[in-house]
C-alpha cells in the first residue's frame, strides 16, 4: 500500500519532496526509491539507527536517531554505579536497531550486559510472563526497555502482577515509551510507578503553547466526539519538518520549479516509469541549510538528521510524570535544562516507593543457592579443613578463610552453601588454578579458601580485596655458630670501627699530653715516658682507670666529651658481644636464591600452588623441586637434607610461612626478600556484583581487631620464636653508628689544641719578632719546640715562693743552687759567645730552665738562648764562656 501511494504521487502527482513514512520499517524501500528519482524523503518518525547505514543523501531525518539518547541512559547507568543492565527490546527493525550502540555505551562505564530480552511484537501474555519469571531468577534487577508504548503498556501490567515493580527493581525507559506517558491511562501509569525515562527536552515557549491552543480547537472540531490527548514530540517534529521545507522552497522561488516531464527512469520494482526530480537536488540543498527555531526546538539538519539536543529524565509518580534532571551533550547530567553546574538528580521515588538508590542486582529468593567451592588438601588444615562424619554422612567446612567468608556474608542477605573440590574418593579433584577455572565454566558461584590473586587467574575470574598479608618468602633451617670462634670478641664492631675508635684514643692521648705537658709534672719526663704516658691515659679512660691528673680546663672540656664517647662505645659493644654469645647466633643456611640455583641444591613448595610455576621462572630445575602437603611433612624435607632426598630451602605465601614457624621457630627462619603478590582473595565471576559488597565487607573486617581473633582461634602462637622479618643473626656495629659521636669528640679536640697553639705563640709573638732576620725558618721552630718542652713557670702549678731556699747569697752575684731544689742555680754573670753573637747574661742551668733573681724567666730571654744553643755548631768546646763571680 505505501509503495504504491509513493510511487502515483511520484508518477501521477510529480511530488518533489516526500514527507514520511511514518515507522523505520517502512523507510527502506522509500530512501531507495528517493535517491533513485532524487526526491528528497523527510522522516520525522524513523528513528532506527540501522537507517543511517544506507548513506542516503536524499533521506533527511527531522527527528533524533535512537542511538542520540543512549549517552543519557549511559550517564544515568554510571551516576547510580550499577555494574550489570538487562536489556528488554522488542525484536523487530525498531528495537534491534539501537542494541549495538547501547551496548557498547554501557562497556565504556564498566557496565555490562549480562542477558538480551527481545519480545517478538505479537508476542501473548503467557509468553510474555514465561520471560518475566526467567528474568526475576537472573541476580541482576536493571532493566533497559525500549519498545513502543503497546507492547510497553502489556509488559510492565505483567511485570507488576509478577511482583517485579517493588523494592530493589530498576526500570529505565526509552524515548519510545516516555514520549507517550502522558496518553496512557491510569491503570497503566500505576503498573509503571517508580519508572525512569528518557524524552528529547522541548523547551516551553509562547509559540509552541499557543500552538497547542490552536491545535485542541481544531481537532474538537473536526473529530468533536474523540477525546483529546495531548500532542507527542512526533508531531512537533512532524509540524517543524512541514516548515522547513516550505522554507527551504521559498528559498528557491518559483522560478526553480518546472512542469516539464523530463528525465525517466524505470522503476526496479517493474513500475511504470518515474519522472527524475529535476529540482529534488536544490531543494535537498536549501534544505540542509535552513535553521530555524521551531516548535520542538532548534531545527538544525547535520549529517543528515535532526541536532542532538538535550533530554529530560523523568520519574513516573502519582498519576503521571516528574521531571528530575537533564542530559546535555556539553555538561551530563544536570538538575536544570539552562545550568552549566552539574549535580545530582532531584529526588527520585523507585519501584516500590522506596527513596533508596537500588543497588541493581540481588540474589533472588526464587533461585539457587550460592555454590561456593573450596579445596581440599591434606595439609595447612587451619586454612581450610574438610571432614565427613561417616554417621551421618555429612560434610563440616571449618578454617580461617571460611570463618572470614562467614563473618563477611552475615552482613550481607544471601543464601549460600560449601562444596568441596574433590574426586569421589575424598582427595583433592586439581591444583589451585583448576578449582579456579570451575567459576569460569560456571560450576561454582564462586571460591573461598586459601587462594592468591594471580594476574593470569584474573583474566577469567574476579577476585576480592585481598585479606591476609602478600608475598612470597624463602625457608630455610638455621644453624647454631655459638662460639667454637676464639675471635668472637672482635666481631661485635667492624674493621673499620675499630681502626677508627684506636686513631681516635691516640688522637685524644695526644691532645691531653699537649695541653697538659708544660704545666702538669704527670705528663713530664723522659721523652720515653711521655710517649707511653700518651698510650697509656688514651686507652685507660676505655674503664676509667688513669691515674694522671688534669690541670688545664681545655683539656678538662675535651675528657668530658671523650668520657661520653667512651661510654657509649663501650655500652654498645657490651650489648652486641652478649647477643652474640647467645640467642643472635642462630644463622641461616643460605641467605641467597642464587646460590641455591647456582649448587643445583632440591627446594620445596606446597602441593598444587601457583609457586611451582613461580620456581620455574625463576629458572630452578623442574627436576630439583619437591612438593609437600602439610608442615610436617615439609619439616621432614629440611631433616633430610639436599643430599639425602630432601630440600635445603622451600619457598612459601606468608601465610603459610607464618604457620609453619609458629611450630617451628627453632629450626628455621625467613631469608629476604619478600617477593610480592596480592594475598588470599575470595573468586567471583567476571563482572560479579557481589564483588564489590564482599571487598567492602573485607575492608570493615580488617580495619577492625576481627581478623586478629580469627588469627589468635586458628592459628597457634608462640610468642617465643622470632618474627617473619626478624633477622637471626645479629650485624657487627660499624663507623655509621658513631660518626656523629667522633666528629664532636674531634671538632672539639682539634679546637682546643688550636687555642692552646695559639696561645703559646702569642706570649712568644716578642721573642720572635726580635729575632736576627737571617735566621733559618727552620732554626726558628726547633726553638719554638724547644721552648714548648720547658716548663710554663708563669702557670699557678709551679708558683712557689723561693726567699727560703736562698741562703750564703752575696748580693745577687753568685747564686748556690741547694740538691733539694728543683731550681737550677742563677750565676751572677754569664756570657755565651755564638756564632751568632749572641750573648745573655743569664745561663741555662742543666735543666735547660734560664732563671731571673726573682725566679722568673722573661720570654725575650728564655727564647734567646734556646734559639742561640740550637744556632751553635759544636766543635768539642766552646768558643768562649766567661763566668764573673
């Protein structure tokens, strides 16, 4: 019928511009017709996206494709965070057209498409209920319905007599059923409560209401006895299709239009033959360029169909519908059509009359309980332990990882039950990645035990937050080196420590000796004694046992720094030499992996576990590697040793490793490093929701003290043995330990013995000025030296009062030094002839100490003869030596 209304106007009429059909399916035939006679066919009810494939230009869609509202159902899926959508269409060229774009919009926010619905349009109500009851025992509660408002109206009567309009069901419509719920009834708008929609946005304008006022008169007056309803965005688009292209005609002018049959050209279909528009070209190309503001907003044409506006989301309520929000293409989601800002919808009321965002999936009362695999093994029963009561035949899950699965899942509404992984016989069916790949092929609903996060395991399944520690270690025994060693007591510090420490106790033995050798008698003597009483004070203050005392106050600043380094030196190396000679000298057997390659020596790992792929990367022999099933067994491994069938080392998760030292701890120990993974985690099915609410419910549990109490229950402590990263040997104590301490000690020793330099050569500063110029630099210090070995009279240490000591002195010419005197005789003349010509009238006495009658020596005086006595170049005697008495 259509194909032959189209072709008489185009034959008979000599149309130039079609406006219509009125449904996608019928749109085919007429693009092709179009494009073959070049008359331009403008829709504004096909709205299938298919269309768009044929590549017509003379098909104009003045109305929106399909595919323009699923960026706004997309942002609405993404906004409440659900994870999982059904998608319900009715299966013709309508509703198959939009189903790829929708689907791949909801990948790209993470949501996916676990189930396609399509409903046939003649489809009956006992057919449409078998599909509702398959749907409700789906875990997932989103629903994406797009068909039109007929077979809409039958689904959801049916949907709400099924008890699928209640809380915890989302339903979200498409235009095609949106645009109409203003004309539906109030029986079917209260099968439809809580439902949300998506319609294009028709701005409210003065026009487009008085527009409608016109509109209601005219239909009451040509069909007075039809109820009025209200007008649909169709005709709005219908009505702004009509004006454009009486726009985009008058554009042309009359003159453009010519009555003459010109151009045939034979229809396909064996028609007669069909007049080949010859104005269809500029009429399509006025109207691509006309824009306008019509009744249903912007009328805008670009590749070939309506602009993209904005859509309104709207929440059936009551006795019709609420807008909540918008969807623009520049902003998402907003609350107002004009805003910029975005923010979260109004207040939505759901299926149910609940004001709470459904979570989009539960596991439904009607369905199967979960069926939650877990591994049977022999061994690390506190994990996961299986056993059958043969009375009643039943089977008892017990173990840390289901006591945490336990605790989880009381928190959460689902129904579930443990089914052991085993052959008929009660042993263990496959390894680890087998048990896995059983949720992969459906068999488990999910896996709780003890199972690590593997990156290739994570391919085809989803694991939870992990919730024990990660990694994986190496055990290895431990041997006892308690001293059979004489040289033990060198060890508690290293090399480089002790070659320090004795620098520094010579160092500061010298410093003292300076500071104290011109004025204090103890550190004066033969040059002999004063090198060991240099020795002998520095290494004393290592117990504090000098006997010398100090006189000056630089030297008594510098000991109490030395004091303190001394005693902190002293303290540590007390502590590490006690640890040593007991419980620090358990040592490890192998502290390398390398080592253990490069020997060829046996390693250990557990039956079944991901590790023994592990070892083969790590380019162990397939042929060195032993499998265990319980600590025991792996305790009789290491007994035996490398050489006699057993292993040097095994390799273990953390968790394990802990258990196994806990009964252990005295035989073995943890070699570093720890080689990261992710832990135990519990296996879910690809993009399972409920692997968000167990990781949540895994979050609470191990923030809190929950998992140390399960830990405390399943898993034996023994607070004697070390920790995992506890070393079992104790390291020697080196310079790094001590650098600050000998650098203050050094700073302040060096800076006292610069002050007292310079102090001594500043009460010297005349002597050396007065001094003969040619005198040789190095003449000059070897005075200096000399002058430093003599005693510092002017110090209080030597202030004695010597009238007493003086007796038979005539005048002050002849002065008899007495053998209880320390004080050489003071003759009452002395003349020195040098080569210098130097002459003092005070001699030396054999002590080498130049006195004054009142017992003092200038420095000027002093200074002259040393200088004079290291200036002379013996030749048997002296030149000339003149005493007047």
């Amino acid at each position: 019928m259509l194909l032959n209304s189209a072709v008489d106007l185009l034959q008979n009429e000599e149309v130039e511009a079609i406006i219509g059909p009125g449904s996608s399916m019928q749109a085919n035939f007429m693009i092709g017709l179009g494009s073959k006679v070049r008359v331009p066919i403008i829709s504004f009810s096909a709205t299938s996206p298919s269309l768009s494939s044929l590549q017509s230009q003379y098909f104009i869609r003045a109305t929106l494709n399909d595919s323009a509202q699923v960026p706004a159902i997309r942002a609405i899926v993404q906004a409440f965070g659900w994870r999982e959508v059904v998608l319900i269409y009715v299966d013709n060229e309508y509703g198959n057209g939009v189903m790829p774009s929708l689907t791949s919009a909801l990948l790209e926010v993470d949501a996916h498409v676990t189930y396609w619905s399509p409903i046939h349009p003649s489809v009956t109500d006992d057919q449409l209920v078998e599909e509702l009851h398959k749907l409700m025992k789906m875990p997932t509660r989103v629903f994406i319905v797009h068909m039109l408002t007929p077979l809409g109206y039958r689904l959801f009567t049916k949907a709400n007599e099924a008890g699928m309009m209640k809380e915890g069901y989302v339903w979200i419509l498409t235009d095609g059923i949106t645009d109409f719920l203003s004309a539906l009834n109030a029986s079917a708008i209260d099968s439809m409560q809580g439902v949300l929609g998506v319609k294009p946005h028709v701005p409210r304008t003065k026009e487009l209401e008085s527009f409608k006022i016109r509109w209601k008169k005219k239909i009451q007056e040509e069909y007075p006895t039809n109820e009025i309803s209200e007008l649909n965005i169709f005709g709005l688009w219908a009505y702004d299709a009509a004006c454009a292209l009486a726009m985009a005609v008058e554009k042309l002018g009359a003159g453009n239009f010519s009555l003459q049959k010109t151009n045939i050209s034979r229809d396909s279909t064996g028609f007669e033959s069909i007049r080949v528009s010859p104005v269809g070209p500029n009429i399509l190309h006025s109207l691509l360029s006309t824009r306008f503001r019509g009744l249903s907003g912007d009328f805008q044409i670009g590749d070939g169909q309506l602009h993209t506006s904005a859509f309104q989301i709207v929440n059936v309520i009551g006795e019709g519908e609420r807008g909540v929000g918008f969807w623009t293409p520049e902003n998402g989601i907003v609350r107002r059509s004009n805003s910029t800002s975005k923010a979260n919808l109004r207040a939505i009321t759901w299926p149910g009359e609940s004001p709470s965002v459904p979570k989009g999936w539960v596991l439904p009362t009607n369905g199967k309980k979960l069926k939650i695999g877990v591994p049977v093994k022999e061994g690390f029963s506190e994990f996961v332990k299986v056993t059958r009561d043969p009375k009643t035949n039943t089977t008892n899950i017990t173990g840390y990882c289901i006591a945490i699965f336990d605790s989880v899942m009381q928190t959460l509404p689902y129904a579930y039950k443990y089914v052991p992984f085993e052959t008929p016989d009660g042993k263990a069916a496959g390894s680890y990645d087998e048990l896995v790949s059983q949720v992969y092929f459906q068999k488990y609903d999910a896996v709780v035990g003890d199972t690590t996060i593997l990156a290739n395991r994570s391919l085809y399944v989803d694991f939870t937050l992990p919730y024990t520690e990660s990694g994986v270690s190496m055990i290895v025994p431990i041997i006892n080196n308690k001293s059979k060693n004489a040289w033990v007591f060198l060890k508690p510090l290293t090399w480089d420590l002790w070659v320090t420490s004795a620098c520094f106790f010579v160092f500061i033995g010298f410093v003292i000796w300076t500071l104290e050798h011109r004025i204090n008698e103890d550190f004066r003597g033969p040059r002999s004694h004063q090198v060991g009483t240099i020795f002998w004070f520095s290494f004393s203050t290592l117990v504090f046992a000098q006997r010398e005392r100090i006189i000056s106050n630089l030297a008594r600043f510098v000991m109490i720094i030395w004091f303190f380094v001394v005693l902190i030196l002293t303290q540590s190396y007390t502590a590490s030499l006690t640890s040593m000679l007991t419980v620090q000298q358990l040592k490890p057997t192998i502290t390398d992996i390398n080592e253990l390659i490069r020997t060829g020596q046996r390693v250990g790992y557990q039956n079944g576990s991901f590790i023994f792929a592990f070892l083969k990367r790590m380019k162990f022999d397939e042929s060195n590697l032993v499998k265990y099933d319980s600590p025991e067994q792996l305790d009789g491994l290491f007994s035996n040793g490398s050489r006699k069938g057993g292993i040097a080392a095994a390799f273990e998760e953390i968790p394990y490793t802990k258990l196994f030292l806990a009964k252990y701890c005295s035989k073995y120990t943890v070699v570093q490093p720890t080689y990261k993974f992710d832990g135990f985690g519990f296996v879910f099915p690809k993009h399972s929701p409920l692997v968000s609410d167990v990781s949540m419910r895994i979050l609470n549990l191990t923030e809190g003290d929950q998992t140390a109490k399960f830990e405390k229950v399943w898993f034996e402590q023994n607070s004697s043995c070390l920790g995992l990263n506890s070393s079992p040997s104790s390291d020697s104590i080196g310079v790094d330990s001590f650098w600050g301490l000998f650098l203050i000690a050094g700073v302040a020793s060096s800076a006292a013995l610069i002050i007292c330099m310079v102090t001594f050569l500043y009460e010297n500063r005349d002597a050396l000025v007065q001094l003969d110029p040619p005198t040789p630099v190095w003449r000059k210090i070897k005075a200096l030296a000399t002058r430093f070995d003599n005693k510092d009279l002017s110090s209080h240490t030597f202030r004695k009062s010597e009238m007493g000591e003086r007796s038979g002195i005539n005048g002050m010419d002849a002065v008899t030094a007495s053998p209880a005197t320390n004080y050489p005789p003071s003759p009452s003349s002395l003349s020195v002839q040098t080569q210098s010509n130097f002459a003092f009238s005070r001699p030396a006495s054999e002590y080498g100490d130049p006195m004054s009658p009142n017992g003092q020596t200038s420095p000027e005086t002093a200074f002259g003869i040393e200088l004079a006595n290291s200036n002379q170049e013996p030749k048997g005697v002296p030149e000339a030596v003149h005493v007047n008495n």
